[in-house]
C-alpha cells in the first residue's frame, strides 16, 4: 500500500471528513515519526512495533564488479521491529 492509497482508504471508512484534512493528518504523521527519528528518537505505535536508528560504523566493503576494496562511511539507518500484536496477526492467518 502507498501513501495515496492509505488516504483514499481512510476517505472511504471516514466520509464525514474531508479527503484534505486526512492527507494533512497523514502527512503530519508521517512527518512527526521522521523528524523524531532524525533527533535520534525511538517511535512506538503500540500493537504496530517501533521504529528506531541504527548506528552502522565505517567499514572497508568490496566491489562486487572490479573486486576493489572500497571505504564505506558510518551511517544511521532506519530500523523497524513488529509489534506482538502483528507478528500474532501475520502468523495466525
């Protein structure tokens, strides 16, 4: 599912509000989680999992083509762990 088709679904279940204000609402959302994760901040939704950033150190990688050793940079990445509730969900279809 993609962003648009979350809105037209929330749209669908909720046609007392304005296609508008839910793309705001989602978009605000959305918005929240990254600027928590980007001050380094862990974001729960609870029964949905938790998103967190993951330090990964510089390393020496290879390129698969030539073979070459490379240097790879430390990073930050996005981290995702399911919920109990949607591991349950996703497994007891």
């Amino acid at each position: 599912m993609i962003k648009s088709e979350l809105i037209t679904r929330l749209v669908e279940v909720n046609p007392h509000l304005y296609q508008s204000d839910i793309e705001r609402i989602v978009n605000t959302i959305f918005n929240e989680i990254t600027d928590a994760l980007a001050q380094g901040n862990r974001v729960e939704l609870r029964g949905f999992g938790a998103f967190s950033v993951k330090h990964r150190p510089a390393r020496i990688g290879r390129n698969p083509r030539t073979g070459e050793s490379v240097n790879v940079p430390e990073k930050h990445v996005p981290y995702f762990k399911t919920g109990k509730d949607l591991r349950e969900k996703l497994n007891n279809k």
